[in-house]
C-alpha cells in the first residue's frame, strides 16, 4: 500500500516521523530514501520523538549506526547512514538483523540494501519539489503508514 504527504516545512515532516514512530515497534524497519537535504535526518528526528526514545536523534553519518535508549514506551531506536556502505557485505557486518529484534530500525540511505534485514518494511521517498515543498511517497504494510497526512 502506498500513501503520500505533502510537506510544506521541516516542521510538518518532523510530525509525520512522529506519527510514523507512534506505531513502530521493535522489529520494524524503516528505509530511507531520498536526495542530499531532502528531510531524512528531520524524520528520524520525529521518529525518536514519536517512539519516545531519550536523547536528541542527530545524524549517524560518521559513526554509520546510533542506537538511541528507549523511553516509557520501552522500544529503543537503531539510526542507520548507509550512505557510506558498499554493498551487502559491509551491511552484514553491522550485524542490523540481530538489533532488529529489539529496536526499531531506520536506515538512510538504505533503498536496494536495508530490505534484506526485515521481511517487511516501511519504504519513505522523499523529494523536494522547486518550491521547496517535500513530498513523503510511504510504501508498507497497512499499520506502518499513517492514517492520513499530519
């Protein structure tokens, strides 16, 4: 099933992640795709939100993975920049499919490499248009995507 959002600020793609993070639980993979400054990180941002996870969410981009502890919700979220990994070897070698039992998992810059570690997932595109506003194409299984636009 696929949904998409208009974006027209940061801000709005901040509360979609929030609403995306509401209902993710441990074991759920999300996927990242999109442009250089098309809004990834900011989405991840309100994922940690919307999953409650302490700490700001900021991006992995030098460390590839950050784990951030779970809050009152108790589901911690694994953030992945993939944009550095080369193939699927060095994918395995972060080991992402055994945090994935206990973590909700995002990955940047994971399309055509992250799908492998979870037999469904939560696909986002995002673009930005010449106006600046972003559009949110999510791909998934029925309760990963939002009831409707935030």
């Amino acid at each position: 099933m696929t949904v998409t959002v208009e974006l027209p600020c940061p801000a709005d793609t901040e509360e979609l992640g929030r609403v995306l993070g509401t209902r993710l639980l441990a074991g759920d993979l999300v996927v990242l795709a999109g442009p250089l400054g098309a809004g990834k990180t900011v989405l991840a941002r309100g994922i940690g939100d919307g999953l409650g996870v302490r700490g700001p969410v900021t991006s992995p981009t030098f460390v590839i993975a950050r784990e951030h502890a779970p809050g009152p919700r108790g589901v911690p979220l694994l953030h992945v920049d993939a944009y550095r990994i080369g193939g699927l070897d060095e994918l395995d070698d972060l080991d992402l499919d055994t945090d994935l039992l206990d973590a909700a998992v995002v990955v940047e810059w994971g399309q055509g490499l992250a799908e492998r570690l979870a037999e469904e997932h939560l696909l986002v595109r995002l673009t930005r248009r010449d106006d600046d506003v972003r559009l949110a194409e999510l791909t998934g299984p029925p309760r990963l995507l939002p009831p409707r636009g935030p």
